[in-house]
C-alpha cells in the first residue's frame, strides 16, 4: 500500500514540475463576429471658457474664450525672440496680448495702430487695423469700430485647423504666432 501511495505521489509531482510543451497556436477567425470599433478621442479643444471678475451688482463676470499659445518676434534689436500670446474673445469685441521674451513679462503697449493680418488653412485672409490698446496696461483691442470684430469673429467661426497672426506695429516690430481653431465654434457658442 505504501508502494502505491508513494507512486501516486512520485506520478502527481512529476506531473506538476514539467508542464506539457507548448503547441503551436492556431488563430481562428469567425467571419461572423464584429471586429470592435476603435474608440474615437473626441478632439482637444484649445479654447478655455472663462470670465471676467464681476461687476458690482452683477452675480457672474462677463465670459469669454481664450487661446494661449507661443510664437517670436523681431524687432530692430533682436529677431525670432520668443513671443507668448493670449487671445481672447467676447460678444463684443477681441484682444490680443503679447509678451516678450517670458511668460510673465508685462503685456506690449502699442500707442499707434497696429496691423494685423490672419491667414487660415484654406488660404483665406483676413487684415485690420487696430487703433486702442485693451486696457492702458496695453494689448491690443479688436472692437466693432470698422465691422473689425465682427469681421474677425466670422473668420475664426468659419476656419478650422491652423491660422497664423502676424501683427506689425508702426516700429517695424513684427509678431507671430499660431492659433489652432479647432473647438473655437464649440466653445464660443456658450457664451
């Protein structure tokens, strides 16, 4: 009896040490079976919804969309010198701010118009003239003087992809940046 029981045991572990060589593997395919759709990623929208601080009176500050990105600039002194840019818009009007060289440097002041010209993916352009800064810290305002709001509210509702800024002040300084458009409608229309 002790002889079986030690066989048993001697054939259960000599079982359990070598598992079976693997065999080759055959991949079967039902021609019935679905294959799963990848998930789609919904697009990265680069338009922030915020809001201005509030009024006195008012419950919720005034919202607006705005694109942070980075570009260069040149001027007389230095050329392609980092530039980072903020633009923002609102139901009534649009500005833009430029900060040489870092992020946290004051915005640019312009005193005289600047010109600014938008190209977008398809090739369309749009050019405007801007004549006030945003606020007397500086930026440059796009108001509704001259249909230039208007004008460039319609161009971003009706571009998509990548439009490229260049902004050239009376110094002969030039800007340039980059704004991806996409999500601009979606985030502009829950204003």
């Amino acid at each position: 009896m002790l002889k079986r029981i030690i066989f048993l045991f001697i054939v259960i572990l000599a079982g359990c040490s070598n598992p079976p060589a693997p065999k080759d593997k055959v991949v079967r395919t039902d021609s019935n079976i679905k294959q799963k759709a990848p998930a789609v990623k919904p697009e990265a929208n680069f338009w922030k919804i915020n809001s201005f601080a509030s009024k006195e009176g008012e419950t919720e500050g005034r919202k607006y969309v705005k694109f942070v990105t980075e570009g260069n600039f040149s001027d007389t002194a230095q050329t392609e010198r980092y530039l980072y840019s903020e633009v923002l818009v609102n139901k009534k009007n649009a500005g833009i701010f430029l900060h040489k060289l870092k992020k946290l440097s004051p915005v640019e002041k312009f005193n005289d118009p600047v010109q600014i010209k938008m190209i977008n993916s398809s090739g369309h352009e749009l050019q405007m003239t801007s004549n006030r800064g945003w606020n007397s810290s500086g930026g440059i305002l796009i108001e509704s003087n001259n249909n230039n709001y208007s004008q460039f509210r319609i161009f971003l509702l009706q571009s998509t992809g990548m439009v490229m800024v260049e902004i050239k002040d009376s110094k002969a300084n030039i800007y340039r940046f980059s704004m991806n458009i996409n999500g601009f409608s979606d985030s502009f229309s829950k204003l």
